[in-house]
C-alpha cells in the first residue's frame, strides 16, 4: 500500500467529472432501463415517475466517458430523451480539501 502522500500525489492528475441527466423512458422499459443504470459505476437514480421521467447522475474520470454513458443511455430500447442539465468537472484532490 502506497503512503497517503504518494497516493494522493497519483490522484492529483484525475479529474471528477459529475452529469445530472433527465431519462425519459416509455413506461414499458422504465425497469428495463433502471436495470440498466444500476449496473454503470457511480451512476444513481434519484427520482423517478411512473411516466418514465428519471434524474440520474454519473460520476465519471472524464467528460468523454460521461459522454459515452450518454450516447449508450440514449441507445438503450425505450429510452425517448435523454437530456443533459448539469456538468462539473475538478480534480479529485479538490474533494478532499474542505469546505468553509
């Protein structure tokens, strides 16, 4: 195991990349597609509606794989939208340091 200096210093070049995304998916794959978003990393469900509406987020190492979860989101059968309403990206060392 790396001492918490060394390993801290390896995150330094990493990058936190947070989505929040509206899912718009028909009723009939609504379980079909949760299913699905439950099986990508860091990815949360946090509403949904019996209509198909969900608010999801990704957490991903950079804004290219958000991208990617996206466009295979947007791939899926049943999905109708899916709509980004949020982006942030900073380095993960800036998650450790605290808030005042």
């Amino acid at each position: 195991m790396l001492p918490p200096s060394v390993a801290r210093s390896a995150q330094d070049d990493t990058d936190i990349h947070i989505a929040g995304l509206i899912v718009h998916a028909s009723r009939t794959e609504l379980a079909a597609v949760r299913s699905y978003i439950a099986l990508l990393p860091k990815a949360i469900v946090h509403a949904a509606d019996a209509d198909g509406r969900m608010v999801v987020t990704l957490e991903t190492d950079s804004s290219q794989r958000a991208l990617d979860c996206i466009d295979a989101l947007r791939a899926l059968p049943g999905v109708l939208n899916v709509a980004l309403v949020y982006q942030h990206a900073e380095p993960a060392a800036a998650m450790d340091e605290e808030v005042e």
